[in-house]
C-alpha cells in the first residue's frame, strides 16, 4: 500500500517563470493525486472511470477570492468553485464521490498552506474549547469497499454492471440496492445524525429493493423500513464508501481525556490561523 505522501504526490509541474521585457508569465504547478475509488466506480463516460489518480493545480490568489466571497459561502458554492478551479479534467465536481472530494481538498490545502491544521475543539468531558493541531499528511484512505472477505461477511457485494453495492437487510432480509455518494449527496450524508435526515440519506443512496427499481416503491420501502435495518445499513454504509479516514487523536491540556476527532473539511478549513 502507497504511503500517504505517495498519494497526495509530489509536484508534476514545477513554476515556470519567463521574462518578457518587464512582465513575467507564470505556469501555475501541477499535482496528481490518488483516489480512494481507484476511478472503478465511475460509469463508462466519466472522465475519472478506471483513473487512479486525478491531476490539479495548486491554489492561487484567485481561489483565496473564491473562498473568501461572502455570497459563495453563503449559498453554499465556495468549495464547488473551488474544486471547479483547480481539478484540471473536465468534470463537474458534485459527480466526484465524496472520498475523492476529500482526497483533492486534503492535497489542495497541504500544497497552499502546509499539513498543519489548527481547528477549535470542544472536549466531551469536560466541555473546555481549545484549539487542536491536525495532521493532514497522517491521514490514511478506508478501501474497505476492495476487501472482498469483509463485504463477504456482511453480506455485501458490488454489482458491477448496476455500479452500486447489494446489501442483504439482516432484519427483513430484503436486498437493497446502494449507490455510493456524490457531491450531489453530501449535504444529505452530513446531516445524517439527525433524525429528521435518516430517510433523506436513505432515499439517496438506496436505489434498489429487490432489484425493484422504480423510484416510487424505493421511497415507500424507505419509509417503511425496519430501524434496526436502517441503523445497520448506517453502520456498513463506509464499507461501501472509498473514502478518506478523517479520524485522528485528540488529548485534552485541561482534563487528558483522550479521544477520536474527524477532521472538518468547511470552506474554513483553506483559511489557516
């Protein structure tokens, strides 16, 4: 397995600066990095089907404008623009599944400022704020999805024609179809600890019962489903997710309680202290 380093990757592309009389021209560097899906679940017309790397550009003045535009933040565009930018394939990002999201923005924010993170921490046990330092260039990729023993165990696999994965519910035993989720889905995914968002999440990622694919049984068995069902399908949902593991120690200066954090990816996160 390819070290963290080795997946964000070295520059492809140095600065090239010519002069010409007293103006300078300059080629913004390149790098490629590595995606947690290894580009096997795009459809045959993505750009990135079958591609293990994607190549972008490092940021730039004009991409601290982007993140820094107060009506961006405010509809929710500042990290779609950005990754517009900088992704040098053409490809709408919202169709790049989440992990391979988080993987261009880990790279993007290392080569623009540097693997240290400082992001406001609130302690479970004793509720003191503080500011925690993340290590960007610690973070690993979670390829349980390419574990055929793991998703053998519970009653995973993937369908590679249909390019989702089948789950066998263990309450209802009914086959649910699962889509792995996109940009398009991870404002849904992120509210998943709500109640009021569960069947939202569901209804996105759940495509089939089954192999019933109309729309409308799909989001009546949704509605229906069984919570023990629900949870475990919550719970073996990042089996099916290439993706970035986010997760890193946490000590507390005020009463050392230890514990795991996720690192934020916000528009904040470009935007060092």
């Amino acid at each position: 397995m390819r070290n963290n380093q080795d997946r964000l990757g070295p520059p492809s592309a140095t600065e090239d600066q010519s002069v010409a009389g007293a103006s300078l021209s300059y080629a913004v560097p390149t790098e490629f990095v590595e995606l947690p899906s290894k580009g096997k679940f795009y459809a045959e017309n993505h750009p990135l089907h079958n591609q293990e790397t994607i190549e972008i550009r490092y940021m730039t003045a004009k991409e601290e404008d982007i993140l820094a535009s107060v009506a961006l933040i405010k509809k929710g565009l500042a990290v779609d623009r950005l990754l517009e930018n900088i992704i040098v394939p053409d490809v709408n990002p919202k169709t790049l599944l989440i992990g391979d999201r988080n993987a261009v923005m880990i790279a993007a924010r290392i080569s623009a400022y540097g693997s240290a993170y400082v992001a406001n921490v609130v302690c479970t046990k004793c509720l003191e704020a503080q500011d925690h330092t993340f290590d960007l260039k610690k973070v690993n990729y979670n390829l349980a999805c390419f574990d055929d023993n793991l998703l053998t165990k519970y009653d995973i696999s993937f369908n590679k024609e249909k390019i989702r994965f089948d789950y066998v519910l263990p309450k209802s035993s009914v086959k649910v179809g699962v889509k792995i989720p996109t940009g398009f889905d991870e404002v849904v995914e992120e509210a998943v600890g709500e109640n009021s968002a569960i069947t939202a999440l569901l209804s996105k990622i759940i495509v089939s019962v089954n192999e019933n694919e109309n729309p409308s049984e799909v989001s009546s068995f949704v509605d229906s489903m069984l919570a023990w069902d629900s949870r475990e399908l919550r719970t073996v949902l990042p089996l099916m997710s290439p993706n970035v593991d986010l997760k890193q120690e946490f000590g507390c200066r005020s009463c050392g309680e230890e514990d795991i954090r996720e690192i934020p990816l916000t528009a904040e996160f470009f935007w060092p202290r």
